[in-house]
C-alpha cells in the first residue's frame, strides 16, 4: 500500500522575492519547515502535549524551478525512512503543476524535556512505517562537479 503524501498549501508573499524577480532561495525552505512543522503536528508530536518533537539533523535542497511572485505553493510530503529515532522525509514543491524544488530532510525524535534524542514510542513508529514509500530516485544525491 502506498501512502499518499501529506500536504502543505502556501502563497508566495511579496517579500519573499528577490532582485531577480523571483522566490529568493530562504523561502523555499521556509515553505519547507512549514510542510515538516504540519506533518510534525499530524503525527501527533506536540511539545507543549507530548513533551517531544523531531529536530532536523540534515537537509538537501534542489533548486528546480524558478517560483515567480504571488505563486500558490503545494508541498507533498512523503516518508522515505524511519528507525527507532529517526525520520526521513521528502518534500516536493510544485506550482502551477510544475515541480519547483523537493527537500530530504532527515529528523530526530527528542525528548524536549531531556534535550537528547529518544526513540518514537511504538505506536507512533508503527504508524509511520505504514506510511513510508519507496526511496524517490534523487533521494540521497550529493553535491559533485564533473
């Protein structure tokens, strides 16, 4: 069974572009920790409840697309990975029906009491696991030239 990605709906503020006219490189990670933030909240991971929450350990951006000013933005998250401590998502940012840049981004479930990590109570990593979908073909690339 393949789970269908969570999704995060957001518009392009005007002060979110840059001198090129375009959707400046921060705010697509912005957009971004707002698509985590919302998956975050859906698993049920509330810090001020659960005494929990996941940290991002790593991330990769790829710059697709160009995003142009006022641009309705949908994230599609999907879990790739999960341990007994760690979660592994991608993002994909798409606009106008064009994917415009995807996220890895790799977290850890904390204790935020303790301040150190701590593994998913059972339930939850059960239900995560349910949700994962094979590993995207660009998933894990790294930076190289030539």
């Amino acid at each position: 069974m393949v789970s269908e990605p969570a999704t995060w709906t957001e518009d392009v503020r005007p002060e979110w572009i840059d001198y090129n006219g375009h959707l400046s490189e921060a705010y697509y990670v912005l957009v971004f920790g707002h698509a985590t933030d919302a998956v975050i909240f859906g698993l049920g991971i509330d810090p001020a409840v659960t005494g929990t929450s996941l940290y991002t350990v790593e991330a990769h951006v790829r710059y697709l697309d160009q995003v142009p000013p006022g641009a309705r933005l949908e994230v599609r998250t999907s879990v790739i990975g999960v341990t007994a401590k760690l979660l592994w998502l991608w993002h994909e940012m798409w606009s106008d029906g064009r994917l415009r840049a995807t996220e890895e981004v790799l977290a850890v479930h904390v204790d935020a009491g303790a301040g150190r990590s701590s593994p998913f109570p059972e339930e939850l990593r059960q239900r995560v696991e349910a949700m994962r979908v094979p590993v995207p073909e660009h998933a894990s690339r790294r930076i190289a030239v030539g």
